[in-house]
C-alpha cells in the first residue's frame, strides 16, 4: 500500500504544529513542504515510509528464538502500525471505532514476538491475542451496529454482494453487530470461547475479502486488484488472530485413552 499509492499521513504531517515542531530545529517551509515532486521532507517521508514495512515483513519470516535485535524492529514495527492506525482515526474525526478496530494489526507483531519468545501457549501471549480479537470486533461492532455512524462501504458491500436494498442490509448489519459484540464476551469465557474463535475467524476471513469481492470488476485497471487486494491483506490478522486461538484451544485428547491405545499397540 505505502509503495504504489501513498499514505494516510496527510493529516498528521500536513499541519501547522508539525512545522512549527520542525521550525524548532531550523527547518524552513521550503525545506519541509519542497518546491516540487519528493524534494521536501514530508514528500521524502511518504516516499520512503514503505521501507520499514518491508523490512519487518522479512523479519516475521526470518526471526527465530533469541533473536532479540530482530523481535525489537519488529515491536517497532508495531509502533508503526499503531501510527498508521492513529492516522486513519484523525483523519476520521477522530472517531474511536475506527482507532479500536485495527487493534488486531497493531498487536500482530507484538503477538508474534510474544509467541516466540514466551511460547504460544503462554497466559501472556493468549490474554495479548484475546485482546487484539476484542478490540478488532468492538471496533466492528460499533459501527456495523450503529454505536457511531456505519461507513457507506459497509452499506455498499452488502448491498452489492447480497443483492439486497437498503434497509435489509441495514438490518443485516445491525445483527452482525450485535454478533461481534457476541463475539467479544464468548472468547473470554472458557465453554464458548472456541466456538467464538471459531466464528471470529470465518466472519473476519468473509470481511477481509469482502472489499475485492465488491469492488473489483473486469472493467477496471488490473481488474480492481491495485485497490482492493491489499484492503484484504491488511485485514488477515481479523480472521488469523481468532484462527490461531481456535486451534490453540483444541481440546487434548483425555490421558486415560491415549495410555490405553498406547498399551494395546504394544500388546499387538
């Protein structure tokens, strides 16, 4: 996303107390703003900001245990993240929803690092993935249940995927917000909380793909692909994140009859 098209920083950086910030440190407005295309600070930053993410996608595939050097760029890399989250809620008005809900991407790295460097099943990493889950189908919920104004786009792809008017997929929406809502006391009590998981992975894997589902088209450059597959991959953590407790939370096989199968093969 930050290499082909550029990033929400706009109303971050683009505002009187930044400059002001960087007047501090002899910066002029002709060296902050530039005179022309990638020349200024601000254009350089926005040019180069993919960077970073490129590096920390390496390292999700190449950290191991005790590689602290590469688990600390890749806690920063969350920091990133959270930026880029606080970014989409300025430039929302500041509405909270839209802040709580990317709560999924900005604790992936982090629950990552967790994983590997406590263990998978540790209590600290399972509370840290339980709380990206809750934060990411609040934030959801909120908007899809009409808590906060609900985003056209939600409208829109309801629409255009089911088929329906308006108000049934107004009412379709207010239902999976009550869901989500749902979903955010389910996971924390133990004899529903891998059915929970179980439905925040397929729900989060049918929202993430619902952007290309709907907004890509055979009449559009490259079919639509350069603006709604990467609106999908920014989303996976909405459906890995549950899909990694469901399958954390299998329940084990009981004692009494593994030991018993055990003892029958060495019988044979």
């Amino acid at each position: 996303m930050h290499f082909y098209w550029e990033g929400p920083y706009g109303v971050l950086l683009w505002h009187e107390a930044t400059f002001e910030f960087a007047n501090r440190f002899g910066v002029s407005w002709e060296e902050f703003v530039g005179s022309g295309a990638d020349d200024g600070i601000v254009q350089k930053w926005l040019a180069r900001i993919w960077w970073p993410y490129l590096v920390c996608t390496v390292l999700t595939i190449t950290v191991r245990t005790k590689s602290w050097f590469q688990m600390s760029v890749l806690v920063g890399g969350s920091g990133l993240l959270t930026l880029l989250s606080y970014a989409k809620y300025v430039g929302s008005k500041h509405q909270l929803p839209m802040f709580v809900e990317h709560g999924g991407q900005m604790l992936i790295p982090i629950l990552l690092v967790m994983a590997i460097a406590l263990g998978a099943g540790h209590r600290a990493t399972v509370i840290t993935a339980v709380v990206a889950a809750i934060m990411t189908f609040a934030g959801h919920g909120c908007y899809a249940f009409g808590f906060w104004p609900t985003p056209g786009m939600f409208y829109a792809m309801t629409t255009l995927i089911l088929g329906v008017e308006y108000p049934t997929a107004q009412a379709l929406l207010r239902i999976a917000g009550v869901l989500d809502f749902v979903f955010c006391v389910g996971i924390c009590i133990p004899y529903f909380r891998r059915a929970s998981a179980l439905y925040g992975t397929v729900w989060g894997f049918l929202t993430a793909v619902a952007r290309p589902v709907a907004g890509m088209s055979w009449g559009l450059n490259y079919w639509g692909a350069d603006q709604f597959l990467h609106e999908a991959a920014l989303r996976a953590p909405h459906f890995m994140i549950p899909a990694f407790l469901f399958f954390l939370w299998r329940r084990p096989r009981p004692r009494e009859s593994t030991d018993t199968l055990a003892t029958t093969q060495s019988d044979r």
